[in-house]
C-alpha cells in the first residue's frame, strides 16, 4: 500500500515553497488561507513556513510606536496559533488516550 501511496504523492519545488510562504511574509495571508491558495494540507504549509520563512526582527530600544504596535500584533497572532495547537494536541492526545483503554 505504501507503494501506491508514494506514485500518488505530489512534489512540491523549493521555489514553490518559498513562493506559497511568501503569501503569509508579505501577502498578509493566515497559514490557513495560503495552504488553502496553493492546494495543500494545513500541516504541509506550516512545514514549508517553518523551514522557509524569515526570522522576524525583533524591534529596538530606538524603534518607532507604528514597529512596535506591528510586533505587537504578529506576537499576539503568534500566540493564538501557539494556543489553538496547544488546545488540538491536548483534545488528540485525549481521543488517542480513550482509544488505547
């Protein structure tokens, strides 16, 4: 079976990668809607991102309100996802605990 699993799995360029995470870096799209734009699971983006996207740069004692009101916003945005991870790992690892008894 894992034969025909791998025949039927789709290869994705590094450019590709790149290019799909570069609608989160500078498109301003949610990891949702990027994975959605470019056909692949939630999971697989996230991966690319991971791997692909830049560092953000933290600000400095010398930055502006409107770089620090955007650090802000992208560690909040950070830390909801972080949340909802956290909270599906928890239920998962909960239905996976209920079907082992």
């Amino acid at each position: 079976m894992s034969s025909d699993r791998k025949s039927t799995q789709r290869r994705f360029s590094e450019q590709f990668k790149r290019d799909a995470v570069n609608l989160v870096v500078v498109e301003g799209y949610s990891y949702s809607a990027a994975a959605n734009a470019v056909g692949v699971a939630y999971t697989t983006f996230r991966k690319w991102y991971d791997k692909y996207a830049p560092e953000p740069e933290p600000t400095g004692p010398n930055a502006s309100l409107e770089q620090l009101q955007s650090e802000v916003k992208r560690l909040r945005k950070q830390l909801r996802e972080a949340e909802m991870e956290r909270e599906i790992l928890k239920k998962a690892t909960a239905y996976f605990a209920k079907e082992s008894e």
